[in-house]
DNA sequence: TATTATGTATAAGAATCTTATGTATATTTG
DNA sequence: CAAATATACATAAGATTCTTATACATAATA
C-alpha cells in the first residue's frame, strides 16, 4: 500500500542546496521536467540524493514565480509534463548560484581539511 | 544604536551545515567555547561565513542535549566562558558526519562540473 | 491483477536559520 | 570621560527549506 517506501537517508548538509541543482541542471540541459531532474540526480550521485516531490515541485513552482524559470507543458504518451527551462534572469542568476556554490564547496573544504600548519 | 550591523550574506547553501562545523572544530582543536567558534570559523573562511549567536547557541545546546558535547564553564577577566567538548560519543558521530560531508561535498562536485563525456 | 514506474501536486509538521532583542563586562576611540 | 566596539552568553518570533504523507492519474511489468 505504501506507494513511497525508499528510505530519503539524505543528510541535513542537501539543505538549501536544491535551487542551485535545479537551475545548474537546466543550465546544462536546456529543458528538463520533474520527475526527470530526480531522476538525473539519482543517477549523477549514484542513488545518494534523491529529490522528494513534496521538495522538488515547490522549489520549481518559487523559481517560476521569482522569473527564474519558464514552463511548458506537454503531453507524452497520454501523461503531463512541464518542461522547465531558465529565463534570461535565470541565466543570469545561475552563475550567481554556482559561483556561491564553489564558495561554498572551497569554505567548507576549508573546515575540514585545513591548510596543515607551516613548520620551520 | 544598531548593536549588530554586520550584513550576513551567507546563502541558504550552509544551513544543515552547522553541526558538523562545530563538531569538526572541537575534534580538532580538543575545547572551544561558543564566540570562539564564530571566531575561528570567520577566520579560516576569510569573513565569508559568520555564524550568527541566534543559530550557534542553540545548536550548542542541543548538540549537549543528545550527549555529544559536553560543557565546562570557566571564568576569564570576570567574563563567563562555556567550553565545549565532544564526549565519546560525540567523538564516534564526528567521524560519520565528516564522512558525510565528504559524501555531499563529491556528490555536489559532480552535479555542477560533471566529468565530460568522452569522445570517440 | 496487483505492483511498480511515470508524472504532477499540496498540506502538516520538523528542522534550521535570520533577525531582533536582552544582559553584562572590558577595551578602545573620539 | 563618554561613547562605541569587542567579548560573551541567551532566547523568542518568524522565514525558509525540507520530510512525510497523501492524492490523483496513466503505462508497464510481474
């Protein structure tokens, strides 16, 4: 009966991450629709992240009303998809996104792995 | 009149991502109290993260209330301090959450500069 | 025929964080 | 010397993001 029994192990750390996936992903892709995002996910990181719906669809819902992305709806094999594919905005707002990302990744890196103190 | 005007641009990236900083900078530098923290964490990311008081504290409190950390007040130049050390146990879950941010760290490398495809 | 896969959607609640305060002492600056 | 800044802890209200659960619907597979 449980139509959703995969275990989401995903570590607090994904958290305000999933923006800045969705729009790198239609950076690389030009169009893409849900299921396929989480789908694509799944498979770049090896089953480790998997996207929820109850995630997924809101965030893409907040992109479009923010003008970051655009939609378009098709019907494939008798079933619904939108498309998504970033606006000239959010062109411009993922190279924003990605650049705090490799702050982020370089900062975090910092933390943990830390310069090893200079001996002399 | 404004106590605090220090502008906090950190993006949404970091949140879930606290925990494991403390718990990593205590694995490392052995006890730390909490403005330390802040300190030290602006420091190695060069001011681009400040850990705000109203995320730190409480985190700091729980962390203690699920018995990975524990507490050592000390007074310095009549000013209170609470040193934070991790237990044992805080010690044995260090080690999965650095394990962790490894994971997400690669995970996220290979979202947003996935290996190109080959050519033929 | 029942389950799984494909496909989108929302609502309730949890977790984490920002912002704004509050309290207190020490040090530095105008 | 008075005011501002630095040091040091704390909490409450609200925002944001996510998990969990549910809902609907069609296609493919077991």
């Amino acid at each position: 009966m449980p139509r959703n029994d995969k275990k989401m192990k995903n570590s607090q750390l994904y958290k305000g991450s999933l923006n800045t996936i969705i729009m790198k992903l239609l950076e690389e892709n030009g169009k893409m629709y849900g299921y396929e995002i989480t789908q694509k996910v799944k498979g770049i990181t090896q089953g480790e992240l998997n996207i929820t719906e109850g995630a997924l669809y809101p965030a893409l819902h907040k992109l479009e009303a923010e003008g970051l992305l655009d939609v378009e709806i098709e019907k494939v094999d008798n079933r619904m998809r939108k498309y998504y594919k970033l606006t000239e905005s959010g062109q411009k707002e993922t190279v924003n996104r990605l650049s705090e990302l490799e702050d982020f990744i370089r900062n975090m890196q910092s933390l943990v792995n830390p310069s090893p103190k200079l001996e002399f």
